[in-house]
C-alpha cells in the first residue's frame, strides 16, 4: 500500500505544479514570443523589476510619456545630459531594454498605463522584432499598442516610425533590417488621423548622406549616443510643439 502511495505521489506532483504555475508562465514559451500581436513578459527577473518600477512611476503626474525599449529606457543613461529638455513636461521614460512588442502588450496589460494620464505619449517600438517577425504582424502589434494606449490614457500619440539600425548599408543584414523597417514604417505610417495619432519618422537626422550612421551617432548603430539623442530631440520637437499639453 505504501509503495502504491508513493507512485501516486510521483505521478500526480507534476500535474499539480503545472496547474499552480502562474497564467503567464505559458506566454514565455518560443511559440508566443515568435507572434509580434501576442502579450507575453520576459522570463528575467530585471524585466519584472522595471516594470514594477514603472508601475511606480505610473501614479506621478506626467504630461508627456515615452514608451519603448533600450533606446528609449536609455534616455537616461546615454542621453543624460538631454533628458532634462524634457523636465517641463514632467516626462516619464517607460522603456525596457530588450522589449519587442510583445512585452509592451504584455505590459500594457499589466497595469502600466492604468493610473498614468500624460497628454502626449511618445511610442516608438519593434526594432527586437525585426530578426522574429514579419514586416505585417510588426505593424500589426504597434498598431494594437496604439489602440490600448488611446483607450487607457486618452493621450494623444506620437507614433515614431522604427529608427534606421547598422552602421554599413551595403551589408547583408543591414538592408535585411532596413528592409522590413521601411516596409513596417509605411503601414504604421497610414494611423496618422491628423489629430489623435500622429506619425513622424526622424529616421533620416541618424543617416550621412550614404545612408551610413556613424559610431558617433550610434555607437553601435542601433543605440543611441549624445549625440544621437541631441538630434532625436531637434528632429522630433517642432511637432511635439504642436501637440497639446
């Protein structure tokens, strides 16, 4: 009888511990993170850090609020000294390193966007995407993350087209990357209503006239330096001029 006890034991401990893993465990599996459209959370401890973090931030007042990934969460790490332009507006900095879409769905839908009401919201994200998926499921997912940001915030939307990324543009990966970001960009591009939802893309205040980015641009041709960020904030303000706050 015993002997039976303990079979039973050893049978049924896996079942209950799948049945007590939490819901968003089944999210972080290969198969979910591959769909751009699909919410799931990286399976890192940091991430859940920061986003708790964020969630802080969430109940202070904003009047402008960033939302993305290392290029934006680095604002405040390389674009130190141009950060504080934004003080006036009390902006936050919402950006994970790291994050594809998926994770901002993820977020999203884990309260960061609950308490916060900024007037604009600045979103620029997908760029991790770009070695997973394709060009339409990309732009899909931005889209669905513009639509949940309009229906918790109510701010307006300033919708960044991708960033250019690799420092050569004669090499292989880098037209592959350039490729599907142009073809994202111009999908992303037709939610622009005028007046909700505005679309720009700076893209070319990173490119020399060869369609290079230079080291002192971008560092390693996706993160932004000083530099970088001082002509991020030339080619992005007259427009966020224009929207009110």
């Amino acid at each position: 009888m015993r002997n039976w006890f303990l079979a039973l034991i050893v049978i049924l401990t896996p079942m209950l511990v799948r049945a007590q893993a939490p819901a968003t465990k089944s999210a972080t599996n290969p198969a979910a993170l591959a769909d751009p459209t699909i919410p799931a959370p990286k399976n890192s401890a940091v991430f859940f850090e920061k986003h708790k973090a964020i969630l802080e931030r969430g109940k202070q007042p904003a009047t402008v609020l960033f939302i993305g990934d290392s290029i934006t969460e680095r604002w405040t790490k390389d674009g130190a000294h141009v950060w504080p332009h934004y003080d006036q507006y009390q902006a936050a900095d919402f950006g994970i390193g790291g994050d594809r879409t998926q994770h901002v769905l993820w977020r999203i839908a884990n309260g960061e966007l609950d308490q916060i009401k900024p007037k604009v919201t600045v979103l620029m994200i997908g760029t991790n995407n770009l070695r997973y998926g394709e060009p339409d499921k990309i732009a899909e997912a931005i889209e669905m993350i513009v639509k949940q940001i309009r229906e918790k915030t109510g701010s307006k939307v300033l919708l960044l087209g991708i960033f250019p990324r690799g420092l050569d543009p004669t090499n292989d990966e880098v037209k592959l990357f350039r490729g599907k970001i142009a073809k994202v960009n111009e999908r992303i591009a037709k939610l622009d209503d005028g007046q909700n939802i505005l679309y720009l893309d700076i893209g070319k205040a990173f490119l020399e006239d060869d369609g290079s980015i230079q080291k002192s641009v971008m560092k390693d041709g996706l993160h932004p330096t000083e530099e970088g960020y001082k002509r991020w904030v030339a080619a992005m303000q007259p427009t966020l001029d224009r929207m009110p706050k």
